[in-house]
C-alpha cells in the first residue's frame, strides 16, 4: 500500500540535507568575515555581508519548505489512520482493548 509519504518524506529529507549544507556554509561564511574583517574594507565587509544573508535566506526558506512537508505528512498520516479507524472500528476496538490489557498486567507486576 503505498499512499505517497515515501515521496513527501524524501523531499523533506532532500530539503534537510540542503539547510543543513546552507547552514554550514552560511557558518563558513561567517567564520570567514569574522576572521578577515580586520583586514578588509568596507566594501569587501559589505560584500561579505550581503553574501552571508543572501545565504541565511535561502536557509530560512529551506528551512520553512521542510516544515511544510513533515506538516503535509503528518497531517497525511493522520488522515490515512482516522480513515481506516472509521472503516475498522470492531478492530480498532480490540486493538485498544489489547493494549489496555497488556499495559494493565506490565503495570500489575510492578
């Protein structure tokens, strides 16, 4: 049974990997003015600058895709289960009241 989530997740997976290298290179990049901004102008500073935040920019978009995916997945799963619970309530019935019963003799033990 696939319903998609394979492909949601693997974009959002994708999008995490690139914040992740944005971040890092926005890091970098950083580092780099930190480390140089004693010896620069302030034309190569505000070049630096502007670079940085064009950078954490794009992480910040990245960053706000990512969120929409595992938000349309979640809400997806979410969907797919109240759909097969409503299909399924006997057995949904005695799943819970397995779980019930299997908790309350781990609980008894203790």
């Amino acid at each position: 049974m696939t319903n998609g989530t394979t492909t949601t997740f693997g974009a959002a997976e994708g999008n995490k990997q690139a914040l992740v290298r944005d971040l890092k290179s926005a890091v970098g990049d950083a580092d780099r003015l930190l480390s140089n901004a004693v010896a620069s102008t302030a034309d190569e500073i505000t070049l630096a600058r502007t670079k940085l935040e064009a950078r954490l920019t794009q992480a910040k978009t990245l960053l706000v895709e990512t969120g929409m995916a595992v938000s349309d997945r979640a809400r997806h799963a979410a969907d797919a289960t109240d759909a097969y619970v409503r299909d399924n309530p006997w057995k949904m019935l005695g799943v819970a009241a397995a779980a019930g019963i299997v908790i309350g003799a781990i609980l008894r033990s203790r």
